[in-house]
C-alpha cells in the first residue's frame, strides 16, 4: 500500500488518525466494565495490573494522535501509517492478553469474554479498515492468543470454536482489505476531481489568454489592411506595358522601386526572364500564351518574383490586353502589386489557427471525456454534490468547446481554407433530420420544433454537413428567443428557379438598430433578454457564409403577429442535371493541420478536387462517398494506426486508386513501406517542393489543366 499515490494515502492516514480519540475512549469504557466483571473471580492484583495496562495504551494512543498532529506527520504518511500499525498491534495485544490470562473459568465466563473478543475485532473495522493492514495487525494481535488459549483450556464446544478463530481473522482482513480497497477508491476519486478541478480552471485561464491573443492578431490584420488600402489609394502601383512576346515596353516609378530596378535596365527585356525563377517559367508562359490568344482580361498571382538583390517577392497581377481594330493584341498591360507581407499574416493566421485547434481543443476535449467518464459512474458511484459540480464542469467545458469550434469555422471561412463536399441532398429528409436532431436542444427551453405544411419535393447540391450546421443555428436561435411553451415553425417553398426554407418563431424580435449588423461576426442584440440566454454571436455569421458558398442567399423579416422569420434559399437541381464532379478528386489523410493545408494547396493549384482527412475513420467515410483518382496518407497517423494496413483493409473500395504514401524526416523515410505487394505505388516527402510533389501525383493519375490565375 506505500505505493499509493501521497495524497488518498495521506487521506487514509489522517482518517486513521482522527478515530483514535474513538479507540482510546471504547478501551477504557469497555475495559473498565470488562475489569468490574472480573474483580470477585480473579486475582485483584491480575486485574489491577491489566486494567493498568490498558490505561497506559489508551494513554500512548492519545500521545501518538497528539504528536502527529503537532508535527509535519502529514508530509510522509508512510512513516506514521507504520507507527499506527505498531500502536493497533499493541492495543489489541492489551485485549489478546485479557483473553489468554482470563479465559480459563466458568461456561458464563468463557462466553462472556469470547463476546468481547468478537466485539473488539469487529469494532477494529470501522477505526482501521482504510489501510488493511493496520487492521490485520490489530485483529491478529486480539484473536490469535484467544484462539492458542481456547484449545488449551475450553470445553470440546470451545475448541471448535477456536478452530473457527483463524477463520474469523481471515474474514475481517478480507473485510478490511475490501473497505480499504473501497477508502483508496473514493479518496483518489476525490483528488482526481480536484486536481481536475484546476486543471480546468487553467485551461479555462489559457482559453481566455488565447481568444483575447486572437481577437488582437485579428485587430492587428484589420489595421494592416487599413494601412494597406491607404497606400494602395495614395501611391501608384507597379504598372509595366508589355509586347505579346512578354517583352517590356515601359515601366512606372513603383515598378523600379518594387523591383529595384531602374527602367532602362528592363525596358527591352523579357519579363519571365528577369522576375521570374527558371523553375515557374515554363508554365507562366504556357498561360501567358494562352491569355494573348484569347485577348481577354486575367488575373494572376506570382508567388516568386525575383528582385534586383534576389529576394523573391509574391505579387498579384492584373493583366489587361489592348486590342485593335483587327483584334489583335498589340501590348498589355500589367498592374501588379506586393501581396508578400499579406502571405506572411495568412500564414500567421493559418498557425495560430492551427495551434488554436491543437493546443485548446485537444485538451479540452479529453477533459469534457474524462468528466463523462467520472459522471456515468464508471469509477465509482458519486455524492450527489461531486454529481452536481462535475455536471457544471462539463456543461462550461462544451460551451468553451463550441465557442472554439465556432471561431475556427470563421476563421476558415475568411482564409479561404473551407472546403465543402457538394452531393445531391433530398431536402424533405434534411429538414426532418434537422428537427429530430434540434429537438433535444429546444426542449431546454420548452420549445417545440414543428415542420408546418408539405416541402416540396425537391434536391438542392450542398454539402450534407455545413448545411445541417446552418439549419442547426436557424432551429437554436428560434428556440432560444421563443417564449416557453412556444413552437418554432419550419417551412419550405418553391421561389423561381430555388427553394427557400422558413424557420418562424414567436420571439421578441430583432431590434431596429440591431438589423443592420445581425449577421455580423460576434453580433448581439443588446438587449437584457439576449444576454440572458447567452450565445457567441457567431452562429448567424458563419450560416450566411456557409450558405453564400454554396450559391444561396440567407435573410429575416418580421412575422406577423410577432416574433422573427429566418430563412436559406438554395437553388433546385433541375431533373437529369449532372450529380457528378467533373473534376479529378485526390484524397489527403494528413493528421497535422499546417502540412495538409500546404499539400492542399499544392494540389488544388495543379487543377485537382481535394478532400482531406485528418484520420483513419474520416478517410474510411470519404473513401465510402466518392471514387479517388489518387489517395495520399500519412507513413503516421493518430491513434497508431498503419497506413498499410489501412490500405489493406480498404482494398476493396480503392478499385483503381493509386495509393501514395506522404513520409516526413528520415525515419520515416526509412520506415516507408515498399510499393510490391501492399498496393502502394509511390512514397513522397511532404516537404518536398510543389513541383515534385505534382510530379509524383501526375505520374501515376495524369496531369490536369490548372484553372487560370493558379
């Protein structure tokens, strides 16, 4: 038992402790009584002397319990768990001494002092019991000289009796063993708890440290954007003509000073040639001939521009053909401006996102799973005040939880970074899945959730998810602002070429001044009602733009009668429409969030569909939607699960997949699985260059016509 964690082994150490007051009280009752029983049938002198005895214990037990309480005792419980053994030992020899001498006499005495003996072993329970041991010393020192005097001097009753003695022993150790077992239980129970406590407590403190860091790096974007703009409308920006062989023609002064160079040193020269790395000129002017023959406007983005002293820079073009009469280009022109700094804060913003998800979420989550654990009784049953504060701990975990989830879907939204599955989605089904799954929230507030009327029969191309989070925001907020015993009122109609879907509720409105910025980030009505009921204010902001980037439009007007109608309008998949993606559909199984960003982007520039996966069973459902071209997966991904097993597994649903293997450092490499027999037919390094890492993807499954402007 000295292996026990300190602190439930302190716990048991101060509970022994406290009930020796207990002990020193119940031997000297007990023994006094015990000693006016045998005062006439023994020697006084045999009494006196023993009934001393038991004094001097009671008063060494009021001693120890004294000096550990005096002293620092508490910082090595080891220590006086040992003198407590040593203390029980010597009082329950006090009492196997009194069985042993008294014992031989009449039948009334024998069974009178065989009633003490028990009575003195049970009673050691309760006093000793959280360290079993300590009883075990206790109880044998009480009942084994009983049970050598009973063979010796009882009766042949007797002699059975004392036979069951050892039995009787064996029962209150395995009794204290158990009610020790149980102690050690509920006290490291308890400091679990408490220790969770503070774990949560700090969390909570970094949580708030982290949104208040996001918030100023968010503040800090915005004013370099101000900045930005300002510079953009006071100072002119990069301007070059050039002939359609990309040669320059001329050049504006923030174009010598973009580039360091003076004009007569470009003005006659290639462009590709001196901005340009020798890697990106290939496929630059593939498109720049592209864009001539077609005469027509583009967009473009350099992420390499080399300067005079070879830093490179990422600049965004806007490329202008001037046509003649025969509409033939006769020169272009380009305004080209240095977005290098803003690829810096989106990466910036990508890390911090990431870290958000990593380092908050992450942890946070096993809380929320470790109080669901404690609260499902799993360890052990719980008081009803433990029940109550873990409960609380769980629901301000989740709120915490979501407030993350929320803040990392706007900040993928705005990056850029949010990537939606479309399929086609009957919307009867989604309508009645979205009031079954909502219900349980509305009924918090005693809200019903009714679907008024027949929806039309239509399809709408969204993704399944993001647009079950809309409704899911829409159905909350009804229910959430409806007067209890409401009922929150989903409809559905066909509008021109669409559908538009209704959720009504009866609530106190939207006020004038607050319409304007409803659908804003961290937007509040302030109003006592809505501060009462709580909420982000992200929930309506992130349902507008999921639903814009899925080509519909959302808005509110007022009902009548009273109370608010949200709606979502998508447009209808018309009959025969094709359901199936054209593009070429790559699936990434990558666990760090920064590396299959980068990957990502590297093959949604190369003209590929990616999904990506952050795990095994994610990449399980995805492989289960769609057909891939090309799947690439981590050599480690979480929960220690193999890749190559996991292709195995999924042999079935590759059909003609090309399974490529992502590796990081040299280990990995050296751990990479061989192509023969595992289905596997290429490894790659995920921080190899873009171009390699489309080469390898090209190889195997072709190569695709990047949008322009990629």
């Amino acid at each position: 038992m000295l292996t026990d964690l300190p602190e439930p082994l302190r716990e048991r150490c101060d509970y022994i402790y406290s009930r020796l007051k207990i002990a020193l009280v119940a031997t000297l009752v007990l023994s006094f009584f015990f000693s006016a029983f045998l005062w006439r049938a023994r020697p006084v002198e045999l009494v006196a002397f023993w009934q001393g005895v038991m004094v001097l214990l009671a008063a060494a037990l009021w001693m120890i319990g004294w000096a550990y309480r005096r002293s620092l005792g508490r910082e090595n419980p080891e220590a006086w768990l040992r003198r407590a053994a040593f203390a029980a030992g010597m009082l329950g020899a006090g009492w196997g001494f009194a069985a042993a001498v008294f014992f031989p006499g009449s039948q009334a005495e024998h069974a009178l002092i065989s009633f003490v003996v028990a009575l003195v072993a049970a009673a050691g329970l309760p006093l000793f019991s959280t360290v079993w041991w300590v009883y075990a010393a206790y109880g044998a020192a009480v009942m084994l000289p009983f049970a050598v005097v009973v063979f010796a001097h009882g009766t042949e009753f007797f002699r059975l009796f004392g036979a069951a003695v050892p039995l009787l022993y064996a029962a209150y150790v395995a009794t204290a063993w158990h009610l020790g077992k149980a102690f050690s239980t509920a006290y490291g129970l308890r400091s679990a708890y408490d220790r969770l406590s503070n774990d949560n407590a700090a969390v909570q403190a970094q949580l708030a440290e982290q949104l208040d860091s996001l918030l100023d790096a968010h503040r800090e974007v915005q004013a370099y954007g101000r900045k930005l703009s300002l510079f953009s409308e006071r100072a002119p920006i990069a301007v070059l003509e050039l002939d359609p062989r990309a040669t320059i023609l001329d050049i504006n002064p923030a174009a010598e000073n973009l580039f360091g160079y003076a004009a007569p040193e470009m003005v006659g020269r290639n462009l590709f040639t001196m901005l340009l790395p020798a890697d990106d000129r290939a496929r630059t002017e593939h498109w720049w001939t592209t864009m001539v023959q077609e005469g027509k406007p583009a967009t473009m983005t350099a992420e390499r521009c080399l300067r005079r002293d070879g830093l490179e820079l990422a600049c965004e073009w806007t490329v202008t053909p001037l046509v003649n009469d025969a509409n033939d280009v006769t020169s272009i022109v380009l305004h080209g401006r240095d977005i290098t700094q803003q690829r810096a804060s989106e990466r910036v913003r990508s890390e911090f996102t990431s870290t958000l998800s990593h380092e908050l979420r992450t942890p946070l989550t096993s809380i929320l799973g470790s109080l669901q654990l404690v609260q499902s009784g799993a360890l052990g049953e719980l008081a009803a005040e433990q029940a109550e504060l873990i409960s609380v701990a769980e629901r301000n975990g989740q709120r915490l939880l979501d407030l993350i989830n929320e803040v990392l879907d706007i900040e993928k939204i705005e990056s850029g970074r949010l990537a939606l599955v479309p399929e086609p989605i009957a919307l009867k089904g989604l309508l009645e899945e979205s009031l079954r799954l909502n219900q349980g929230y509305a009924d918090r507030f005693k809200v019903h959730l009714a679907l008024v009327g027949e929806p039309p029969d239509v399809t709408v191309r969204a993704d399944r998810k993001r647009l079950m989070q809309a409704m899911t925001n829409f159905l909350s907020n009804a229910a959430k602002f409806s007067p209890p015993d409401g009922t929150v009122e989903v409809s559905a109609r066909l509008e021109g070429d669409g559908v538009r879907v209704e959720v009504g509720d009866r609530g106190p409105g939207i006020p004038e001044k607050f319409r304007s910025r409803i659908f804003g980030r961290f937007a509040q009505a302030d109003s006592a009602d809505s501060r009462i009921k709580g909420g982000t204010g992200l929930g309506l902001s992130i349902s507008k733009r999921l639903v814009e980037m899925m080509q519909g439009r959302v808005g509110f007007e007022d009902r009548a009668g009273g109370g608010t109608t949200f709606f979502l309008a998508l447009p209808v998949m018309k009959a025969g429409a094709e359901t199936a993606d054209n593009a070429v559909r790559v699936l990434l199984t990558e666990y760090d969030s920064v590396t299959a960003e980068y990957l990502a982007m590297v093959l949604d520039k190369g003209g590929y569909h990616v999904d990506t996966a952050a795990d095994a069973a994610a990449s399980r459902e995805l492989l289960s939607r769609w057909e891939y071209a090309a799947w690439l997966v981590s050599r480690r991904l979480p929960g220690g699960e193999d890749p190559v097993s996991l292709v195995a597994e999924l042999r079935a649903r590759l059909h003609n997949t090309k399974v490529i293997v992502l590796v990081g450092g040299q280990n990995e490499q050296a751990e990479a699985p061989e192509a023969a027999g595992n289905g596997i037919v290429d490894c790659v390094a995920k921080n190899d260059s873009r171009a390699n890492i489309l080469e390898a993807v090209e190889k195997w499954i072709g190569r695709v016509a990047p949008q322009p402007g990629t």
